[in-house]
C-alpha cells in the first residue's frame, strides 16, 4: 500500500467510527447552534504578525478556490474559539499556517506515491515552511496537524487536535453547541460560507475516485455529503436566502 492508503479494516473501522460520531452529533445537528443570551463578545482573531503568516495566507490566495479559501480562513477562527473553550495555548502561526494550507492538495493531481490527499498536503506545507531558516520545529507541526486533520479520531497535540475539530465543524457541525452562538456568527458574517458545500463536495468526489483508499474516500462513501447538507452552519446560509 502506498503511505496514507487504509488497508480493508482500517476502512471498515473507520466507517464504523464515523457513524458512531455522526449519531453522537445529532443533537448539535437537530439544535444548531445555543441561542438565547450570550455572555461574551466575540472579535475576529488576529493573524500572527510575521512573514511566514502573511505568505501563507498568499500561497493560499495562489492555491485555493474563494470558498476554500474562506474555509481554511473559518478553521483559523473556529480552532482559536476551541483553543479558548478546552484552555489550551497552540503554537499561533503553525496553527494557522496548518488552517490555510491544510487543503492544498484536495481534488488535486494524483501522486504515484501517496494515496491521501492529506499527507500530500502536508508534505507541500512542510517544504513551504521550511523556506524560512530555522523553522524546523514549525515545520514539524504543520505537517502533522495537515496529515492528521481528516482522522476521525482526534488526534494529539494541540494544534493537530484543534484543526480536526474546526475543519469537522466547518464540513459537518461537529461540537457546534459547544461554541457561543456570538462567536459563530462573527466568523460566519465576516468568513462567508456561499458555495462551499458544492465546492467542496465536488472535490471529495474527485478524491474517492482518485484516491479510493484514502480516509477521505472512506469517508465520502460512509455517508458525507449528507453530512454535509445537514450542517448547522450550512443550513443557516440557506435560511438567510
């Protein structure tokens, strides 16, 4: 197997996972987002000052579509809004330079020697980073948290753990309830969410074709796309049409 393909029953356990998170996550599904007063005032999180961040931020602007940009820019503010509830403190600039290249590679070219678009990204995120002398350890980082980001267990390390659960939040509504509801419309008002489902559905598809072992693939045929559709946040971008 090429790295990052599950052989048969890494895949039967991870359809078998994802059911059991999709059935646990039925009360956020059904409730959306906790209304009624809000105890906080949410701000947009600002970006890192420093080089590395400004360009990450352009070789996402190269790289991605709008609304995959406006994604990775949403898993910035929603893993600082989770960095805030678990009272945890990530690295700030690899955390959000993971949040907007970890989908560099989604629906992208096949690579012979790589079957997960996830580890590919990575590994494209590593060597950008390791452009700047001396950043080894962020490097390090960013390319763990990108490799890990489609697990559906959570994985260790603070910034690897904190994109998994914005980029689950962001596709499929994973611990909404746990945010303030002041905070999710902040991101959502400034960091729109317009087309992003069929954008990144269309996307997942190309990955199950061309990447059938992957984790991606795995979970596309496990039942994502209505994951997808049934997503608090999505549905409040079709309720405001």
């Amino acid at each position: 197997m090429r790295p990052g393909e599950l052989g048969a029953g890494d895949r039967v356990r991870t359809v078998g996972y994802a059911l059991r998170q999709q059935l646990s996550m039925l009360p956020g599904t059904l409730l959306g987002p906790r209304r009624g007063s809000s105890s906080t005032v949410w701000s947009i999180v600002d970006v890192p000052d420093s080089r590395l961040c400004r360009d990450a931020l352009e070789e996402a602007r190269e790289c991605l579509s709008e609304p995959m940009l406006l994604h990775s820019q949403r898993c910035w503010q929603y893993a600082s809004a989770f960095a805030a509830v678990d009272d945890v403190c990530p690295d700030p600039e690899a955390l959000y330079v993971s949040c907007l290249l970890h989908d560099l590679a989604l629906g992208g070219e096949p690579d012979i020697a790589v079957g997960c678009f996830a580890l590919i990204g990575a590994d494209r995120a590593e060597k950008f980073v390791r452009r700047y002398e001396g950043d080894d350890r962020t490097a390090q980082i960013v390319h763990e948290a990108i490799a890990r980001h489609m697990d559906t267990a959570r994985p260790e390390g603070p910034e690897a753990a904190l994109l998994n659960d914005a980029a689950y939040l962001d596709v499929s509504g994973r611990r909404i309830r746990e945010l303030d509801p002041h905070c999710i419309d902040v991101i959502e008002s400034r960091y729109t969410r317009e087309s992003f489902a069929a954008d990144f559905a269309c996307r997942m598809k190309i990955e199950s074709r061309m990447r059938p072992r992957s984790t991606a693939a795995t979970l596309w045929r496990a039942g994502m796309y209505p994951a997808i559709k049934v997503n608090p946040l999505e549905r409040m971008v079709t309720s405001s049409k």
